[in-house]
C-alpha cells in the first residue's frame, strides 16, 4: 500500500497508463461548506452542561476538530475534468471508475464523463441510501449519494456476481422460507448506515464512508491481487477495504490531516 501526499494533479501523471483495476474516489461535493468533525468526549458529572436521560447531567470535554473546504462555486468542472482524464488513462483495458458524488453534481459530472469515456462506458449508477440526521420541514430531506460506474471498455469488465453479499429481504413473508433464509442480492440502491459517530470504524475525518459500501465496490468490481486508486482518499477506507481484500491500494490526499489520519489507521498494512 502507498500513501501519498499532495496534489492529485500533480501525482497522477506518475502512475503509469493501463496499470488501475479500479477507482473508486469520492472528491470534494462542492456543497458550498466547510466540511467539519468535532471530536467530543462526555462524561458524567454533577455540574455537567448537558442533561441527558433522567436527568442525570454530563460533561463535555472538545478534543479536537478536523475541517476542509468544500467550496468551488461554477469552477467544480473545471477542477474536475483534468483529473478525470487521468484516471481514464490510468485504467487497465477491463479497469472501471466508481466515482462518488451526491445530488448537487452528479448530473454535470455525468454528461462530463459521458464525454470523456463515451455513453456506452457509462454501466450504472448505484444510490447509497443512509438515512440519516436532521429532517428538513420544507422540501424532502435529502439522504443519499450518487455513485457512478464507468469502464474502460463495456465488453470487457471486471464484475464477480459470486462475490456480492447476500441481504435480506424487506418483505420476507412475500418469499418462501428457504429464500428468506438466503436473503439476495442487491439492486443499484444500497442502503447503509453513515460511519457511527461513536463507533470503532470512526476516524474523526469528515465525511467517512462506510467501510461495508467500499468492501462491496471492491470485491465485485476487482481482483485479488489487482491495484487499486483513491486520488482524494481522505480517511482511506479505500484503502483498508483493498487490503483485507487483497488488493494493493495507491492512495493521494493534499490535506496532512487526511495523511496523518490514513497513517494511523492503515499503520498495519503500510
């Protein structure tokens, strides 16, 4: 596994052509926000300044917080399409891109990417739905992300049927026993949880994605022994998924804060 740090654009141009099975890279959204994770610790005490449950009262103690800006306004494209082009060329002749964007640009990106690889490379788009977080009261909250999967050539691809995990089924009375023991496959909606804000897979890193949601795109989009690509890893679950897959993960970030978490959590595998 290699880690990277610095300008995915000025990376890229040294991985060489037709050497990626897969990217798979979920970029800045350009949502106009500072992206931002404060880490809390709370504890019980008397005097604590939130009430909780029976009104037992705790105390909040800040450890840290981690931001980065994700802000381009109509420049998005213009950031994006160099990069995409790279990783067009870096792709292997039966390599895919699974890019992970949400509602705001994924329709932009797409008529880019219908340009760049062609409309008959474009395979899918698989909806991850979580579910999760406030409610707005005045238009249909908004929860979930947008992954589109393009190839380098759409007769030949890697996609292993066997290795997609099974789920159960939403209506279990409407199948018999047997197949509702099975459970199925999953159709191009994927619904998962976010990253526990307390839970062990959590790195602090703003804007984490499901380890389960990474697993499953490199399983059954790769090979064990292929390399795989992140060029704005962020966290790295790209990364941790490829190696307990078995997979040789190339991962790039320009934040040191994005490197330094990559460091920590892959330390095993680095």
């Amino acid at each position: 596994m290699t880690v990277r740090e610095g300008d995915n654009l000025a990376l890229l141009p040294s991985v060489r052509d037709g050497s990626i099975a897969l990217v798979y890279t979920d970029p800045p959204f350009n949502t106009g926000r500072v992206q931002k994770r404060v880490q809390l610790r709370t504890t019980g005490a008397s005097d604590g300044d939130r009430r909780g449950f029976g009104g037992r009262r705790f105390r909040t103690e800040r450890l840290g917080s981690q931001q980065f800006d994700d802000s381009f306004g109509d420049d998005y494209l213009a950031f994006l399409r160099p990069r995409l082009e790279h990783l067009r060329r870096v792709l292997t002749d039966d390599g895919a891109l699974l890019l992970h964007l949400d509602p705001r640009e994924v329709h932009y990106v797409k008529v880019e990417l219908d340009r760049l690889f062609g409309r008959a490379c474009f395979m899918g788009e698989i909806i991850w739905a979580y579910d999760y977080g406030a409610r707005s009261r005045r238009r249909w909250p908004a929860k979930h992300d947008n992954i589109l999967w393009y190839v380098r050539d759409p007769k030949r691809y890697c996609f292993d049927y066997d290795a997609i995990d099974r789920i159960p089924y939403m209506a279990p009375g409407l199948v018999g026993p047997e197949k509702a023991a099975r459970g199925k496959t999953p159709t191009d909606v994927w619904w998962q949880t976010i990253v526990s804000p307390t839970g062990r897979e959590k790195t602090g890193y703003p804007t984490q994605k499901p380890l389960a949601i990474v697993r499953r795109i490199v399983r059954v989009h790769s090979r064990v022994g292929d390399t795989l690509l992140d060029p704005f890893a962020g966290s790295g679950t790209l990364g941790e998924a490829a190696a307990r897959d078995g997979r040789h993960a190339l991962l790039f970030d320009a934040s040191p804060t994005a490197i330094a978490v990559m460091r920590r959590r892959l330390a095993t595998w680095i």
